[in-house]
C-alpha cells in the first residue's frame, strides 16, 4: 500500500447551515498514487458523527492552491514503519476535484516501494531525449565502463575540431551496453591492407622480377608490329587524350573525369568492336583467392581457390541441388580472408558476339554458345562472366583502377584494387583450363600460364602493370610487375602507352581469343548438355 502524508490545515470559520458539519478532531485522508497522472481522492478515516458530515461540497480554487503550498513545505523524512498520516477535513466524505488542481503544482512524489522488498532509492523523473538516456547509461554502466576503458580513436577523416567531436561521440556511444550496439565494420589503413590481407591470401603488390617464362610471353606481346597507317591513327588519338587530360588537371573535376579520358581512349583503339568496356562491376567473390589451407599430409589444398575443382570429383553423379547445398557448406566452412570485393574502374573482356562469330566458324551457332557459357556459369564451374550482376563481359584480360589526385587518395590505392581484380581474372582462366582438362583430357590445347594487365592511374600518372599466377609447393601466389609509368604532361608519354595498348589488344584478339575458342570448342564436342 502507498505510503500516506499528513497535510494539517487549518480550520476555518464556515458561515451557514455546514459550520457544525465536521467535527474538530475528525481527518480527511488523501491517497497520493504512484503516477501524477491519477486523480487524488479523499476518504475519511473516522466514522461520520452526524448525517450532515455526508453532505460533498466542492473545495475552493483558494483552498485548493493552499493544501498544496502546505503540501510543499519541508517534511520529515518519511519511514515505512510510519503510520498513515492523516490531515483535518472540513467536512466528512469531501471529495477533492483533481480537475481543478493544476499539473504544474503536484507535488513530485518518490514512489511507494513494494511492502516485501526493500525501498530503492528515488531516481528523479527525466524528460525523455538522448541526453538524458546518454546520462542514464553512464550512471548505470560506470563501473563496467571503468573496468574496460576505450581506446583511443581517430575522430573523423578530416581531422582538426570537427573530427575531435566525432571522436567524443564515439566514445559516448561505447558506453552503452553491448548488447544494445550494433556491429560495425571496422576499416584499417591500405599499407597494412597490403601488407597482411593481401598477403595472407598470397596477392603481393609489389614490383617483381618476373620468372622467364612470363618474360617470354611478355616480349611476344610488346615487340608486335605496328602498321605506319595504324601508328599515324594512334598518335591522333594521342593528341585529343592530352587535351583532355589537360582540361581535366586544370579544373576541379572528379576521379572518374580522369579515368574516363583513359577509357575512351581505348574505346578509340577498339575499331572492330571486339572488346566491351564495363564501368564499376562488382566481380564475382568466388574467384577471390582464398587463405590456403594445411591438409593432414601437410600439402596445401587450394580447392577453396578454384571452384571448379571442388566439384569435379562428384559434379556427375550429385543432383543440382545437392551440388549447391555443398557450396554453401564449404563455403561457410571457409575461413573470412578480409579481402574486399573488387570493383574496378572498367573491365575489359570480349563481346558475347565476338566469341560465337569464331566458334559459328566451326559449326555452333550463336544459341549453343550463349547455352554453353551459361549453363557452366549456372552451374558454378565456369565463370566466363566475372562480374556478379551479369553484366556479359567474357574473359576479361584488362582492368582500369584509378583514384582522385586532389582529395587525397593515392596510386597505392589504385594498385591494391588491381592487385585483387587481376587474381580474379587469373583464376577464372584457371578455370577454364580445369573444364577442359576435365571435358577433353586429351584434347591438343595445352595449358599456359594466365597473363592479365591492369592500368592504375592516379591524375595524370599511368601505371601499366603484368600480372600472374606462381605455383611453389602446391601454393599458388599471385604477383605484379610493372611495365611502364606514363606522365599525361610529359609530350610523348601519352602515343608511348596507346602504342602498348595497341599491341595488348592486338594479342588479346589473336592469341587469346583463339585459345578461348578453342577450349570452348572442346568442351562444347564433349559436354552432355549439348
């Protein structure tokens, strides 16, 4: 039961037939409830000595406003073995309207414990905002705040006062419970980026001496002939990049102003339209190289590193659905390597259009070809097309990483995000080899060692780099070695690196197309669903 306070009042002369209603000695009782929003009632706690005592009256505005100025004064502190107070009421069975009482006057009242536990300490009423929720946790959650002090942290990208405040409200929300948080991806610095999660996954950004047989392969590219017609053409398109790139660097234009002068300059070289130049594709995370993993003979499996192999020992006689559901299961087995899904600036690969018009050449037409590709996509054994969102770019053997000169971010960005697109490129020709080997064994398409390229640029900085698989020990590492650095403001640099492109595209469209077809070819002859 509630607690009860005495209120004495004093007694006033009543004129009328009511002054002898209410005897001297007799007590009004009001109940204070545990919310200020319930009404007060009066009881009376005597018996009625008259029948005039059961007459109500309405008690005055003026009275009113006084019982709760006395209401007000200071009071003993009250105990809870005390008995019920009690105040004198003019007369017996009043009933005081709670309706003329304004909200602003009540009395703030601690609220009345249970009789079988033990009082607990009054905790002011607060007005619900997030300051006021900030103040409860800290007083709550002190002592655990103590005994797990934060870190400190970098307060915003920018620095200065404006990240100062945001490192102050980050250490505030740490405060609150655990539970009520919610899970935050934390992001860490591109050196160490490079230095410990590409290299737990065996991507290595860094110029390296490329082993003899990748030199080889990288002569035969870059010492192709150029007609002088052709060469005339090129130093054309040179000159239109440079006044391009030169608008560019003169105002405040984005990183993608930037990048898009060196996309549409190879779009110039694309005469023929063979290629197909697909801007921001996320590239599908199956063929993000994965942590290499210890067997019990202590051989690396890489089985993780190549879908296909992870399927070809049991692809014939499982049902679809089977074959997905282990996929998935292996795939959460899989430990989280860390590495972001690429996203490159452009990927260039070959046109659907372009690989049937070779392969229509030895008797499939355009439908069994767009079949075959998607039904070893569908399947999950070949993913001639990388990106995640089908955007039908086939075999990509180029990408364009670039990042913005005037705000800060830097070529070591750009190189990191080439780095992981070109080990994707490179496992989806180890896929191809691994469908063919597994369609036609003894098919006379030998295997080579995948050779892709990425260009990063960083304003008017070009980077032309060669990348690679390398096999150590069962282990398969993925490295780089750049070619040549370009300047857009040096004169000359700009007909060097198209005179490259030219060559690149050249090979692409003779050596690689003509080995992509023809593994095609074979599997095509052999597959059951063709």
């Amino acid at each position: 039961m509630a607690p009860r306070h005495s209120y004495k009042a004093r007694r006033r002369s009543v004129k009328g037939n009511h002054a002898k209603s209410a005897p001297k000695n007799e007590d009004l009782l009001i109940s204070h409830p545990r919310h200020l929003q319930s009404s007060i009632t009066a009881t009376v706690q005597d018996p009625l000595p008259s029948p005039q005592a059961l007459i109500p009256r309405p008690v005055t505005r003026a009275q009113t406003r006084k019982l709760i100025a006395e209401a007000k004064s200071p009071q003993e502190p009250l105990r809870r073995d005390s008995s019920s107070p009690t105040i004198p009421a003019r007369a017996s069975g009043e009933h005081i309207d709670s309706s003329h009482i304004r909200k602003d006057l009540e009395p703030n009242y601690p609220p009345d414990g249970h009789s079988n536990k033990q009082l607990r300490q009054y905790v002011p009423g607060l007005k619900l905002s997030r300051e006021n929720l900030k103040k409860l946790q800290r007083q709550l959650h002190s002592a655990s705040s103590e005994m797990s002090p934060v870190p400190a942290t970098r307060g915003g990208k920018r620095g200065g006062k404006r990240g100062a405040r945001l490192t102050r409200a980050t250490l505030t929300q740490s405060e609150l419970p655990r539970d009520s948080a919610t899970e935050t991806t934390t992001s860490i610095s591109p050196a160490r980026y490079r230095q410990e999660t590409l290299a737990n996954v065996k991507i290595f950004v860094k110029n390296m001496v490329p082993p003899q047989d990748i030199r080889s392969q990288v002569d035969a590219i870059f010492n192709r002939g150029i007609s002088k017609e052709r060469r005339n053409e090129i130093s054309k398109i040179a000159k239109r990049m440079s006044k391009h790139f030169e608008a560019v660097a003169t105002s405040n234009r984005r990183e993608d102003d930037y990048i898009e002068v060196v996309v549409s300059a190879l779009m110039a070289l694309d005469e023929e339209i063979v290629f197909d130049f697909v801007r921001k594709a996320d590239l599908n995370s199956s063929l993000i190289p994965k942590l290499p993993q210890l067997s019990s003979n202590n051989e690396a499996d890489h089985i993780s590193d190549r879908p296909t192999e992870r399927q070809r020992a049991n692809t014939d006689t499982k049902e679809p659905s089977d074959a997905s559901q282990s996929d998935v299961l292996t795939s959460e087995s899989e430990p989280y390597s860390g590495v972001k899904t690429p996203r490159p600036d452009c990927t260039i690969g070959f046109k659907v259009s372009t690989i049937s018009d070779v392969l229509s050449n030895h008797g499939i037409c355009t439908s069994q070809v767009e079949t075959l590709l998607t039904t070893l996509q569908c399947e999950h054994i070949l993913y001639s097309d990388p990106t995640a969102n089908f955007t039908f770019v086939r075999f990509p053997t180029l990408v364009v990483e670039g990042k913005a000169y005037g705000t800060g971010k830097t070529m070591y960005e750009a190189e990191n995000q080439a780095a992981v697109a070109a080990s994707c490129m490179i496992n989806l020709f180890r896929q191809l080899d691994d469908v063919h080997d597994r369609y036609a064994p003894d098919s006379p398409c030998g295997r080579k060692t995948p050779v892709v390229f990425s260009i990063a640029i960083w304003g008017p900085m070009i980077n032309l780099w060669v990348h690679y698989p390398l096999v150590e020990k069962n282990i398969t590492s993925y490295r780089m070695s750049v070619l040549k650095t370009y300047n857009a403001s040096v004169p000359g640099d700009l007909e060097i690196f198209l005179s490259m492109a030219e060559q690149f595209m050249s090979w692409s469209q003779e050596d690689i197309l003509t080995g992509i077809t023809g593994q095609l070819l074979a599997i095509a002859e052999r597959a059951p669903f063709m």
